[in-house]
C-alpha cells in the first residue's frame, strides 16, 4: 500500500476517506469557513486545507464525485485535475455548476475524489517518419460508429 503524507492546512480541514475497502477514489471535503455559493453555470474555487506528497511517478487524478455531478450538476472545471507528486501547496478544486440552479456548498461536503495513479517518465524522440499501422491516421469514429 502505497503511503501518502498529508499536512492540515487548516485544524478545520478533514482527512480524505473512501466509501468502501475497495474504492479507488478518496472523497476530498470543502474547507470553509461559511457556506459558499455556485452560480449557474459559473466555477468557484473550494479549498480542502489539506496538502499531499505523493510518491514519486505517481499523480493525484481530482475526478467528480458521481453523486454530486448527476444530482447537484457539481463537478471539478477541468473535469479531471491533476496533481503532480511535487506539488506542496493546497489541493483547491474549481468547482463548476452545470446546472441553472445556484448550488450551497458547506464546510464538510464533500466535493471530489483523489485517485492515486502511477505514471512512466517519458523522453520525445523526433524523427522524421512513424511506423504504419492498419488504423493509419484515421480518427474521430474511424474505427466504428
């Protein structure tokens, strides 16, 4: 199991939990000190008062919560965030409102989740040609409906 230092940036903020022994992602919670509103479709900036170190090639995946985007049209901006392992400061997610109505959110909700995922350092090699393939350069629905 993979360890994970975490610092409270605020004595208020709340440690990252998961739903079930198996669950990928980690419920990230609001830090606040009063209730925020989201505009419709509009992004406000919630902190968590937490900060990671997470091990080296890996990153932290801030996806949606599945509850809270289907029901309460809430989800992170960039849709998935990414935070690199040498990241110190304090995870924030922009969260966006699909919806047309002003969405509440309070201290204590919980508005993302964090899955821990591994990455391979990589290197670009220019060259002037690729190798074929079958696919080629077709895209977008090439490849089926």
């Amino acid at each position: 199991m993979a360890q994970v230092r975490i610092k409270k940036r605020n004595d208020r903020a709340i440690l990252p939990t998961h739903g079930s022994p198996d669950a990928a992602g980690y419920d990230l919670y609001a830090c606040l000190d009063a209730e925020v509103t989201v505009p419709p479709h509009e992004t406000v900036k919630i902190g968590t008062g937490l900060s990671l170190a997470l091990p080296e090639q890996t990153f932290g995946a801030v996806f949606a919560r599945s509850g809270l985007a289907a029901k309460e049209g809430l989800r992170p901006a960039n849709c998935v965030g990414v935070c690199d392992s040498d990241y110190r400061g304090e995870y924030i997610i922009a969260l966006h409102n699909d919806g047309d109505t002003p969405r509440v959110v309070r201290h204590g909700d919980r508005i993302a989740q964090l899955v821990l995922l591994p990455y391979l350092p990589i290197e670009f090699e220019e060259v002037d040609a690729l190798g074929e393939t079958e696919r080629g350069a077709g895209g977008f629905g090439s490849t089926g409906k």
